[in-house]
C-alpha cells in the first residue's frame, strides 16, 4: 500500500458501508470510511428501515389494544397515544445502533472521516477540502427519495419518507403517492393513529415487486383496515395551500381532485451518485444513474467497488451488506458467496409480507414446468392462538428437478419465517426437503412444511 493513505476506503457508511469497513478492518487492512451526516449508519439506521419499523411496531401495539385485545379477554378502557413519546421512542433506538457502530468502529481502529467525498483521480478523494488517498475504494453511498417535479420536498407539506418519519402531528388526511414498500408500510403507520389515508398508484397493483396472489391479498387487507386505492392513477400538478395540498388526478379516465393534509411522495429512490465527481475517476453512469460493475462490483476501474443502491438491483439494505462482505472478501483475495435467488423481500404492513425466489409469473415467463402449493394460516393452531389467521404461504418448486425455486408469504412474523425459504434457496433444497422436515407445533412455520406437502402432492 507503499504510497496510499489506507488499503481500503469506503465511501458511506449505511448498511454496505459500515459491513464493509468492519470486514475490511477484520481482515487486517488499514480503513477509513467517509460520511456526510454526523452519524453513521446511512439512510436506514437514520431515517429509513430502522425508524420506521420503530413507529411500525408503536403504532401496531396502540392498534392491538385498542381494536384486538378484546378478543383475547383483555379490557383497556380509554388508551390513548402519545405521538411525541413514539418519535422519542424511535430516536433511542436509532441512537442506540448508530453508537454501538460508531463503538465498533473505534474498537477496530477504523477511520471516520466526515464530509462528501470527490474524486480528484481514481486513486484519490477529495473530503471537504482534504485529500485521502487508497489503494480500494468501495463506493456505497445508498440512494435518495425521488421526488416530483411540481411537487417538490418541503418535508412539511409534501414529505418524503424521511419527513414523513418525524411528523409533529398525525394528519387528518394523508395522500399517499406510490404504493409500494415504503407507500403501503408508512400509510399504515398513519392509518393506525387515525388519518383517513388514500394511496395513488399508477399501476394496477400495489407492491409489484411481489407475486400477483401476495399483491391481490395484502390490498383487499389493507382496503379491510381503512386505507383507500386509486390504482391506475396518475397525478398530474399538485398546490400546496397554507394549510394542505391539493392534487389533480387522473383516474379511470377522468379528472379529479384530491386533497390532503399532508402528501407523502413514495414513487421510489435514485441512487446518490451526483456528487461524486465518477468522471474524474474515470468512470460514467448507467443511463439509470447507476454505477455499472462486474459479477465482482468492479467499476470500470478494477481497483474501486460498488455495492448496495448504487449498482442496479433491489434496493435492500442486507442485500447491500452482503455485497460489502463480499467485495472486502475479493479486494482481500478469498473466495464469496453471494446467491442473489436467495436474497429476501420484506414489507412490514399487518399481516407482514414476505418472499424469496421467483414469483409465479417469474417462473412462467423463463418457461419453467412449476408445481406451486399454498397453505392459509387460518388453518393453523398457533395462528389461531394468536389471532393472526390472516394470510397464506405459498411455495414454487421447478417440477423436473423438485427444487424450491420461489417462497411467498403473507401473515404474521413473516419477516422471521421467510429465512427458512432464504436457507432453502440458497442451499438448493427440493420441496421434499421441506415437507419431509419436523417443523415445531403448534408454529406458524408449520404452514410453510403444509405448503410444501401440497406441491409436492400436486
């Protein structure tokens, strides 16, 4: 490394960033990792995955006690909910985990450097004024929220998930754009504190990443709680008022206005290369604005990476992770794994909305002879216990070869139950393996082994 500041430097410090300087660190290499906020952790330790899942589960428990708990013989008279608590419930954990990586970091001997990183030429950066060199540099610099050109941010008014996380009050209504992960999970955040909330979509489903079966349940469940769809809708201009914003829409062939307290837009997330100066080093975007790689997150210069929301692909923060693991693993010269079919999708609603593999229309589509069985949680003891009988588990298998090559679900713990269908994929396990398993019981796991049986009975 004779003449370089440090063997690797990575640029930002979310979920692929700071997995990748804490490998880089454990490998023996000298590391520094730069960041433009004042904590570390990224987008979804900060104001992303993390905070959201806080107010997802307060939200949720409020929700219990008040609409649910009766069932189980438990009376609540009067509860009520404190927002304020909620948002300074939300910031101690997320404190919580950014100081624990700020402790690992310091415990590894990694340097933090702050500030927004230029190249000057592909060995060197530029940091707030401050050269640094490296021998590897890994860009991980994660995505931002894309907005609408006449609806721009104010995080007010119109919110980006990021404002929509640190409202002061909950809004009387709330106009949701875009229906997918981060759409359907925050509009029901918001639902449960009582906003009356519409999404509009512009398709004609919501969640499209997920299996149609999925996508058809979770919006009939979602319409069931309270929340309305306008699918197949464009929004055309909005005006934000003193005291709301109104938007013109298109829906089913004809204008129409809707108004809102506030408007959360949730059309999706761009990875955040801007300013990074990629030319200087040599290298040129995507024509989506994403930084091209190889098979091993080389760029065009093959001593610097990129992994996570900067590359294309899901943008998933384990996925990004997992690519940092990975490409520390190849600058160091070991062999990885990273099986991309074993990678799984979460969305946190009530029920929970999980999935691995290829969806059904996937499967068809690549001309696959599948044999497919669903198992409904309302079928299941423990659901039944719990109450969470919502839902269903459905599995994909390749017919020839009986290997499992798609997992969905939605129900309860979702999020939980979907690493059996994550370490079925990667290990190239028949639908055999699962049926035949001795899954617990009474669990919900025993749905997804009912699942299999069915296919493999088909």
């Amino acid at each position: 490394m004779a003449n370089y500041d440090f063997q690797v430097l990575v640029l930002g410090s979310g979920p692929g960033g700071y997995v990748a300087a804490l490998r880089a660190a454990e490998l023996g290499m000298k590391t520094a990792c730069v960041e433009k906020m004042e904590t570390l952790g990224g987008t979804c330790l900060n104001v992303g995955c993390i905070p959201s899942k806080a107010l997802l589960q307060s939200s949720e428990s409020y929700e219990f006690i008040v609409e649910r708990a009766g069932e189980q013989g438990i009376a609540v008279k009067g509860a009520t909910f404190d927002l304020d608590a909620m948002m300074k419930r939300k910031a101690t954990i997320v404190k919580g985990l950014v100081d624990g990586i700020a402790m690992l970091f310091k415990g590894k001997k990694i340097e933090r450097l702050q500030g927004t990183a230029k190249f000057i030429d592909p060995h060197t950066v530029d940091i707030n004024g401050k050269k640094v060199t490296a021998e590897n540099i890994i860009i991980a610099t994660g995505s931002e929220s894309i907005s609408l050109p006449f609806l721009p941010f104010d995080e007010k008014r119109v919110v980006s998930s990021t404002g929509a996380l640190s409202l002061k009050t909950v809004p009387k209504k709330l106009l949701v754009i875009g229906a997918g992960a981060i759409g359907v999970e925050l509009a029901s955040v918001y639902r449960r504190l009582g906003s009356k909330v519409s999404i509009i979509e512009m398709l004609d489903t919501i969640t499209p990443a997920m299996d149609a079966a999925i996508c058809k349940q979770l919006q009939t469940l979602l319409k069931k709680q309270g929340i309305e769809f306008y699918l197949g809708a464009k929004v055309k201009s909005g005006i934000i008022n003193d005291a709301s914003v109104t938007l013109s829409v298109e829906y089913e062939n004809k204008p129409m206005t809707m108004e809102g307290d506030v408007v959360l837009v949730a059309v999706g997330r761009r990875p955040y290369t801007k300013a990074l100066d990629l030319d200087k080093a040599g290298m040129t975007l995507s024509p989506k604005g994403f930084v091209p790689v190889d098979a091993n997150f080389r760029t065009t210069q093959p001593h610097i990476y990129a992994i996570g929301d900067v590359i294309e692909g899901p943008m998933l923060a384990h996925k990004a992770s997992s690519e940092g693991i990975a490409a520390v693993e190849l600058i160091a010269g070991h062999e990885t794994h990273l099986n991309y079919m074993a990678i799984p999708n979460v969305i946190y609603t009530h029920p929970e909305v999980a999935a691995v593999g290829l969806t059904e229309a996937e499967a068809r589509a690549a001309g696959l002879d599948i044999i497919i069985g669903t198992s409904f949680f309302r079928g299941n003891g423990r659901a039944r216990c719990s109450g969470e009988t919502d839902g269903f588990v459905k599995v994909i298998g390749e017919k020839k070869s009986n290997r499992l090559i798609g997992m969905h679900m939605i129900g309860a713990h979702a999020s939980e139950m979907i690493a059996e269908g994550m370490l079925a994929m990667d290990k190239k396990a028949t639908i055999a393996d699962i049926a035949y398993a001795c899954h617990a019981h009474p669990s919900l796991s025993e749905t997804i082994m009912e699942a299999a049986q069915a296919a493999k009975g088909s």
